[in-house]
C-alpha cells in the first residue's frame, strides 16, 4: 500500500501515520503539499492520502477542507488524533537569544504566539509547507541566527539542536488527521462519524436552521459544523458537518436523504471509525425508525378509497 502524506520526514503527519499499527509496513510517498498528496490520490498514483484536517488551537486546516468539497472525490477512510509537542530547533551551537528568523508552518507558528512574544518577539516568523520542511532548510542552511519550529524526530533527521523544548501555549494541543481513498466505506463499528458538504439551494433567510433541523429531529448529534466559500460568488457558501453515527444507520441515512431532496446537493465524504474511546454509547435509532415505517405504513392502509 502507497500512501501520499505531508512531508518531507519528519512532520506530525508522518507520525499520525506511523502511530496505525496497521499502516506501518506502507509505503509512505512524501509531497510537497497537502493538495499534493491529495491530487496524487485522486489521480491514483497512491492508494490513500494522510493529511490533517483539524487542529485545537488553530482550527480548520483550509487546504484539506476546500479540497474535498470542491476537488475531486474522495472517501474519509479513518480519522487520527494525536498530541501536539513542538520545538524550538537551531543548528548546532546556536544562541537562543540571537534568533532573528522563525521558519515553520503557519499553523505551527500561531500554536507557538505566546513562547515567540515572550521569548523572540522581534523574530521575523516566515511560513513553510510543513514544520518538518522548515527543519529541512535550516539544517541545509546552516544559519545560526534562524530557528524552525518542528518535533525532536525532524531534530534527529535534520541534525539540528533542541532551543527550546515544549513551546506550544496549551499544553492539550492536538491535530486530527485523515486517510482518504478514492472510494469505499469502512463497516459501522458503533462509534463512527459521518462527514458531508452541503450546498444550499439559495442563500434565504433560515436556510442553515433547515438544514440543522433534519439532524436535530433526528436527535443526530453534530460534532463540527463551518461555512466555507463554494469559489461560485461573493457570499456563496457550503456547509461541511460532521456528525456522529454511520449511514448504515437508517436515522443518518434518512437525514441525508431529506438533506439531498430538500437542498442544492450533498457532497458525501465518509462514514468512518472515530478517533478515541467512546465517551457514552450512542443509541442505535433504527429499530426505532423500521418501528415508525412500520406504523407508517399501516396507517396508509386505512386510507379509504
């Protein structure tokens, strides 16, 4: 099995990816980009794509999210968290306090505000690809007065020194990844999410609440929502939710029926393991759906002619 990540070695990705037992003995293929890794999946030129998706402190990673509403189809196969612990890297002798350059990933950068304005605050931050990328260019540079903040392991491969150790203002940072194919999904295990875009017929007053209301009868609990712009138009928005439960469950696969009929479209993305132990057991509503067909259905019967 190939695998496109975000490289180069090194990255949280990389170790999201090495943290499945089962993903170990793949073949990783480093990219330059998240797109990249997942316009090589699209393509077929890898058999999945490991990219993050979601971050505690800086939220949203942009380019994975924009990717799958509005790039080609892809299928979320799982879901990954891990903790967050980022550094302070330098080449080899260098002075913490004669940092004038911060290289690393923006959303890195903004997990690591505090430690900068305490520590370097006149650093001039500049963004990389990855952090793993930033460490790359220092160790190839040599520069003494430039830093890069990345993990102890792009240290080791970039023969670079740890500045500072554990720089992230929360310590309960994490990222969720994703490993993405071009199709198939995964059997429900009983603690599963369901990822979906949906595109609005029009943009009238109340049209969010309608498309809240069909999960929310349901009793279909939401674990993300956010609007990204559809690209169509100023003010054109599409919703992507992640909810809790699978579409082998009627009560999701109803809700996604109604959704599909009522609105523009739905852009489907995955019903997949979720990371984690579950906090609480979800009920299972099916029986409780065939229970209501069922009565359904036989009220129809009494319809006279």
């Amino acid at each position: 099995m190939r695998i496109a990540y975000l490289g180069p070695a090194g990255t949280f990705t990389e170790a999201a990816v090495l943290s499945q037992d089962d993903l170990r003995t793949a073949e990783l293929v480093p990219m330059g980009s998240i797109r990249d890794a997942l316009a090589a999946t699209a393509e077929g030129s890898v058999d999945a794509g490991f990219v993050p998706i979601e971050n505690a402190i800086e939220g949203t990673v942009s380019d994975t999210q924009d990717t799958l509403a509005g790039g080609a189809p892809l299928v979320i196969q799982r879901e990954v968290v891990i903790p967050v612990q980022l550094h302070l890297l330098g080449v080899p002798g260098a002075d913490l306090g004669a940092i004038t350059t911060v290289m690393s990933h923006p959303h890195a950068l903004g997990q690591c505000r505090g430690f900068l304005d305490a520590t370097i605050p006149d650093a001039v931050l500049e963004a990389t690809n990855s952090t793993a990328d930033a460490a790359r260019l220092l160790g190839a540079s040599g520069e003494p007065t430039t830093a890069a903040i990345a993990t102890s392991r792009a240290a080791e491969i970039y023969d670079l020194e740890v500045l500072a150790a554990d720089i992230e203002d929360h310590p309960d940072n994490a990222t969720r990844f994703i490993l993405v194919a071009t199709g198939g999904v995964p059997a429900p295990t009983g603690y599963d999410k369901t990822s979906v875009v949906i595109f609005q017929r029009a943009d009238t007053p109340g049209s969010l609440l309608a498309i809240l209301q069909e999960f929310a009868v349901r009793a279909i609990n939401l674990t993300h929502l956010e609007s990204r712009p559809t690209r169509k138009g100023l003010g054109d928005y599409c919703f992507l939710v992640d909810i809790e439960g699978h579409i082998a469950d009627e009560v999701v696969a109803d809700a996604l029926r109604s959704l599909k009929a009522k609105q523009h479209d739905v852009r489907f993305l995955g019903s997949y393991p979720a990371s984690g132990s579950p906090r609480q057991t979800r009920p299972d509503r099916t029986a409780d759906q065939q229970a209501a067909d069922t009565w359904m259905a036989d009220l129809k019967t009494q319809i006279q002619p």
